[in-house]
C-alpha cells in the first residue's frame, strides 16, 4: 500500500530554515509528479508546492517562491522540501503526498 513518511520538521526563529523530507513506498515514485500541503493551525489545507517526475519542472504557491525548494531523489524514493527565511505564518503541518494520498505530516513552527 502507499506509504508517505515525512520528517524534518521543528521549531525554528523567524529567518531560520528547514529540510522536510518525505520517504516513499507502494507505489512508482520516479514516474509519480508530487506535491507538498500544509496545514495552519485552524485553517484548511493548502497546496504550496509540486515537481514533475524530474527536477526540471517545479511550481510554487505565490507566497512561498523563493524561499522554498522542493527536489526529489528518485534513487531515493525521497521527496524534499528545503523551507529558509521563515515565517511565523509559515507555521503548519506539512505533509507530501499526490492525489489522494498523503503522509501523516510533520510540524513547522516559527517562533521566537
């Protein structure tokens, strides 16, 4: 069965920065286009990035570009999500997955 296992996630000051990691099974990850969501304490789920079966093509919602980089490692089976120049409105559950599946999350929190 599918399988996502994110990690990486932590408390971090405003500015600082994160690598998620995203660890998957069950299913042909190298030819499987995938996305990161995130959750905000009281609000729905969002989609903030997504890549292609290559690196060659990512997208990323408006409030997130330039600062985070999602890449993939197919060898690896391993989705990633390189989060600098945090936000405390940053802060949420982020989890990777495609339709419709996705991981149980891991916690950003942006604090100082």
């Amino acid at each position: 069965q599918v399988q996502l296992v994110e990690s990486g996630g932590g408390q971090v000051q405003p500015g600082g920065s994160l690598r998620l990691s995203c660890v998957a099974s069950g299913f042909t990850f190298s030819t499987t286009p995938m996305r990161w969501l995130r959750q905000a304490p009281g609000q729905g789920l969002e989609w903030i990035a997504g890549i292609n079966t290559g690196d060659e093509n990512t997208f990323y919602k408006d409030s997130v570009k330039g600062r985070f980089t999602i890449s993939r490692d197919n060898a690896k089976n391993t989705l990633y999500l390189q989060l600098t120049e945090l936000k405390p409105e940053d802060t949420a559950v982020y989890f990777c997955g495609y339709l419709p599946f996705r991981g149980q999350g891991t916690q950003v929190t942006v604090s100082s």
